[in-house]
C-alpha cells in the first residue's frame, strides 16, 4: 500500500513564502512521476508544477518565476518552494503521483491548505 503524506501548508501574508513537501510511503514500488495540483474554491483542480514521465518540469504559467518544485529520489519525496505568493494562490494543494507497484497507477493525497492573505 502506498501513500502519498503531505505537510507545509498553512496561512502567510501577501509576499510571503512557503514550502510543501510530499512523501510516498510504502514499500517495494517505483515512482514515475510526481506533481502538485491545487483547487480553490469553486474552480476546478490545476496543475501548478510536476516532473513529467521524461524528467522534465513543467509548470503553470501563473507561478512561473515564483514557485520551484524539486525532488528527492532518495526520499521518494516532492517538494514546492513557493515564494512572492499572491491572495490567488490560496487553495487546497495535493500532491499527486504516478507509481508502479504491479502497474502504474495514479495517487493522490489527502491535500493540504494554503491560504494567503492580502
């Protein structure tokens, strides 16, 4: 069984920063990808910043410039360096994986909340 556990959010003013952070847990798996989606309220979930199956990043337009994922394969862990962040930001962020045990499969976690105040 393989969970995806995730920690860092919390409430920070406008300008401010905050790193999250994600680790698989388990046992005798292999990661393919990993990425952090977010959804505010009423919209629908978006990717904001992942490492794609080829290795490359990727990230939403809105945080270029501002947010930084990075991984480490060691720790099978993800994290999300966000800085400059902006009311609009403020969202339930998840970790989102694609990890094969028998097959590849799609994981989500529980979410953690960002909210960022004006």
């Amino acid at each position: 069984q393989v969970q995806l556990v995730e920690s860092g959010g919390g409430l920070v003013q406008a300008g401010g920063s905050l790193r999250l952070s994600c680790a698989a847990s388990g046992s005798g798996f292999s990661i393919n990808a990993m990425a952090w989606y977010r959804q505010a309220p009423g919209k629908q979930r978006e990717l904001v910043a992942g490492f794609m199956l080829d290795g490359s990043t990727n990230y939403a337009d809105s945080v270029k410039g501002r947010f930084t994922i990075s991984r480490d394969n060691a720790k099978n862990s993800v994290f999300l360096q966000m800085n400059s962040l902006k009311p609009e930001d403020t969202a339930v962020y998840f970790c989102n994986a694609i990890i094969t045990i028998a097959y590849p499969k799609q994981y989500w976690g529980q979410g953690t909340q960002v909210t960022v105040s004006s």
